[in-house]
C-alpha cells in the first residue's frame, strides 16, 4: 500500500495531502509553508482558514499528535487534490527514542484514519518531522513502513498511501534504507 516517491508534495496527485504542521497550524516554514503557499497564493490567509478550520473541528486552538485538521485545497484542486489534512509529528533535534516514534506514528495514522473517513482513495505524506523536526529521515521511514502495513488491515477506502521525499538525496537514502531491510 506504501510508495515512496520522489517530488514536490503542492502538485502531487492524491486525492488527499498531509501537512506537517506544528501545533499551531503556523504555516511558517519547510512543507507548511509551501503548501499554504501553494494552496491559497497567500500564507497568512491559509494559516486562517487553518485555524478557523482547526475551531470548527476540534473546538480548539492547538491539536496534539494524533488530531487533525482538514481544509480545503483550493488552487491545488487543479492536481486533483481535494483536501489538507494537518497533522503534527514529534520534535528530535536528532534524538530518536520510543516516545518519539510512539508520537510519529499517532500523527501517521490520524491521518490515515481521517483519509478513510473522508473517503479517499489516495493519499500523500511528506517526510513528517524530519526537517525541521530534526528527526532521523531513516527512522521517519521506517515508522511510516510500519504504520501503514498496521493501517492496511483496517482500510476500505484509501487503496494507496504515497510517501513523497522532497530531495534526490532523500529518496535515495529511502530507498538504500529499506532495500536493506526487506
Ligand atoms: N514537498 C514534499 N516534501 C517537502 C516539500 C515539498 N514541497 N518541502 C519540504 N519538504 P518540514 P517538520 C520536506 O521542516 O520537520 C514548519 O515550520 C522536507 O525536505 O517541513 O515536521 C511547520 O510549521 C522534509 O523532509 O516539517 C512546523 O513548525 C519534510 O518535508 C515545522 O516546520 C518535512 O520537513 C515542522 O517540521
């Protein structure tokens, strides 16, 4: 069900992307900025709609690792985008333990799980966490390997989950990573 890809998330065709975003929904920086860019042609404006999205769903100003917020993709419908799911991954600055990867994998399937109840088929993750996050890229690949082979036996309606690896360099530590552990 998992495909690692190479590309830029704000035009990848799924029918649903994944923001990582902070808890805030503070669109500042790495993918986040990007997509609210993308998205709304203005970032300021996106990170309102975020928030005034995240009120209208939870009832509140911050989510945890688990909760998402979804809003829609505006300019990215033209990819066949239709929705922007918000999820928040856990902060490294280089250390990796259980909590950690505990706190990666409640953002992974949060967003799973909110896929299936919007009822898409596809759907495309960035490298949650491990830019700006600072968490190992090879331990948010593996985590994601296995939290999607979790999610596959609960799914009905998502058929594809795509991790899209920004940089050439990324994908190809990806891939090395996990021909070597098969
Ligand atoms: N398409 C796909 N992946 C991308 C793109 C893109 N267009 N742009 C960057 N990446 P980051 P985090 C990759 O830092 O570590 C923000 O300020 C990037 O190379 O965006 O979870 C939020 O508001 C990296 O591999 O997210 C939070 O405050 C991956 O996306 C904070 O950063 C994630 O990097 C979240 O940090």
């Amino acid at each position: 069900m998992l495909e690692i890809v190479r590309g830029d998330i704000t035009r990848f065709p799924a029918e649903a992307i994944v923001n990582a975003a902070n808890r805030y929904l503070e669109h500042g920086g790495g993918v986040a900025y990007a997509i609210a860019k993308a998205a709304a042609g203005n970032v300021r404006e996106y990170i309102r709609i975020s928030k005034e999205a995240m009120k209208e769903q939870l009832g509140k100003d911050s989510i945890e690792h688990g909760e998402v917020v979804v809003t829609p993709a505006l300019r990215l419908e033209r990819f066949g985008i239709k929705y922007v799911i918000h999820t928040v991954g856990p902060y490294c600055g280089g250390v990796w333990d259980e909590d950690k990867k505990e706190k990666l994998k409640k953002a992974i399937l949060g967003a799973l799980r909110k896929a299936e109840e919007l009822g898409v088929k596809s759907i495309a993750f960035p490298a949650v966490s491990a830019g700006i996050y600072g968490c190992p890229l090879e331990e948010v690949v593996k985590t994601f390997k296995e939290t999607v082979e979790e999610f596959e036996r609960e799914a009905k309606s998502v058929e594809r989950v795509y991790l899209v690896l920004y940089s050439e360099g990324d994908y190809e530590g990806a891939l090395r990573y996990l021909e070597e552990n098969l």
